[in-house]
C-alpha cells in the first residue's frame, strides 16, 4: 500500500515554527485538503492541509516539535483512503 509522507508546504520565510495542534490521530481517514495540524508563526496560525485522501498511517511530529518547510509532519496510506 502506498504511503506518502506529508510535508509542510511553503509557508514563507519561516525555519522553526512550532506546532501547536495536531488535528488527526493514526487511523484517521482525511479528505483532499482536510487541517491535518496548526502551526504558528510570529503573524498567524496556519493548517497544513492533506495533499490528497488517505489515512493517517503515523504522526511524525509532536505539539511543540518545531518544523520548516518539507519538513515531514506524518504518514499518509493513499491507497487506504
């Protein structure tokens, strides 16, 4: 079964913004653009959102686990999806 790992998008100049939300648990089924967890920066709260239907296969991060861009946030099963 394919699993991809979702990454955090491009969202700006940011290194090291923290998560303060995780919004899926492991065995989660999301939708295409589903909130998967909030992050913060010094401006606003944003949502890494799903690239596509899947399950949550496993969290990567943690709240307060600090990530940047193409950082890994958790794995997605597409198949399962």
């Amino acid at each position: 079964m394919p699993i991809i790992e979702v990454k955090v998008p491009d969202i700006g100049d940011f290194t090291d913004v923290p998560v303060v939300e995780i919004l899926v648990s492991p065995g989660d089924t999301v939708q295409s653009e589903d909130p998967l967890i909030s992050l913060e920066s010094d401006k606003a709260t944003m949502d890494v959102p799903a690239p596509q239907a899947g399950k949550v296969a496993e969290l990567i991060v943690s709240v307060g686990d600090k990530v940047s861009m193409g950082s890994a946030v958790l794995k997605l099963d597409i198949e399962a999806g």
